[in-house]
C-alpha cells in the first residue's frame, strides 16, 4: 500500500519526491568539456600524411634538414637581394664606363708606335716602343733610291713593303700586341703606305693596329715663311 502510493504520489508530484530519490554515483572517469581541437587537429595530421603519400614527400627529411629555414628566408628576401644586388652592378658598371671614357686603354697593354713620315722628297718609317725608344728606322734611300728618286710613290711603296717583312722577320710580331700609325706629312709615301698596310703585304701586321692619327704640323703665326718657289 505504502509502495503504492509513494509510486503514484512521485508520478503525479516529481519535484517534492525528487529529494526522495537516492543519488547515483558517476562512476567513470572526468571528460573533457570539448574534443573538437583534439578531432580537428587529428583530421589535419591525416589531411597531410595522404597529401604527402600521393606527392612522395619524405616529410622527415623536410623537418630534420637545417636547410629549410635558410630556404625559407632566402625566399622571403629574394625580391631585396635582387635589388640589392642589381644595384650594386649598376653602381659598378657607372664606375668602369667613367673609367673607360677618362682612360680607353687602360685595361690594355701599351701600344708599340709606327711613325710615317711622308715628306715630298722622301717617306721615313720608324718603329718605336710604347716608351719612344726606336726599334727600327728605314727611309727610301736604304733601299737603293737616291737623290730625286726618292720622293715618288714607288720608292714609298716599295719601301713600306721592305718594312712590313722586316717586322716579321726580326720577330717584332711577338713583341707587339697593339699597334698605332701615326701618320705626318701629306706626300705620296701615304697613301703608298696605306695601300701596303690595306694589301697583302700587311696582313700580319694589320690586325695588331688599334689606332691610326695624325701629327702633321700646322703652323700659327710665327716666322714669315720662305717664298713659294716658281718655275718659268
């Protein structure tokens, strides 16, 4: 009876025997308040591990090697070292062409002088070295011409013929590495010469020419000059 009616009584009033009731005791352990972390990151760990099965990555090696964080801030700094670098050559390049324009030849070895002298009544050919000192000198009359036979176009041609075998004969092609003509006087051993230089007789010598000036002497004022000679 008793039974009964506490049985119906808690049925129909459950707040007032809820005290009643005897409590139960949770018996398994503490769990945490949330798992979504743990199951998120376990999800990422998977993620990776098939991505790096289908693209054949060795993830140990990539972890282990002290090369990745070099690599990395040499990525990160790519676009300044490339500046930085770019810079520094253009700097460079500004410093060498001021250089050139104030000294052409200054990364080059000194050039041997070959002086023509064309005069009307003869044609003079010297070598020299890069210092002045001369190696050798011929003119028209070491070549068998006299007196007024020296100053027409064949002596001068046959002179700078002699003078071009002479160069390679005596071994002065070892010696020289650049070559200036400097030219002086406007008589027929010039263009006698430059036809030579320009033929088959030159072509040693030739291609060891850097430069090619001329020294003819122009006269300012002065002395008043000899009086041009008439004939007839």
């Amino acid at each position: 009876m008793n039974s009964f009616s506490m049985s119906t009584l808690a049925k129909s009033l459950p707040s007032l025997s809820r005290p009643c009731q005897p409590r139960t005791v949770i018996s398994c352990g503490f769990r945490s308040f949330s798992t979504s972390l743990k199951d998120s990151a376990a999800a990422n760990r998977q993620e990776q591990s098939i991505e790096n099965q289908l693209l054949d990555r060795d993830t140990t090696s990539s972890k282990a090697s002290p090369l990745a964080a070099i690599t990395k801030m040499m990525q990160g700094d790519s676009s300044s070292s490339a500046s930085r670098v770019s810079s520094d050559y253009s700097r460079l390049a500004e410093r060498l062409e001021a250089d050139m324009m104030k000294n052409p030849y200054a990364d080059r070895a000194p050039p041997h002088h070959l002086h023509v002298y064309c005069h009307k009544h003869n044609t003079l050919i010297t070598l020299t070295k890069p210092n002045g000192n001369p190696m050798m000198s011929l003119g028209c009359g070491q070549i068998g011409f006299r007196k007024g036979g020296r100053s027409g176009f064949d002596p001068a041609y046959q002179l700078s013929s002699h003078v071009m075998s002479q160069i390679q004969e005596r071994g002065y092609l070892l010696d020289i590495k650049r070559l200036e003509v400097i030219y002086r006087g406007f008589g027929k051993g010039r263009e006698a010469f430059t036809k030579v230089l320009l033929g088959n007789e030159g072509r040693n010598v030739r291609g060891l020419v850097s430069r090619v000036s001329d020294s003819t002497r122009i006269k300012f004022g002065g002395t008043r000059s000899r009086k041009v000679r008439r004939l007839g």
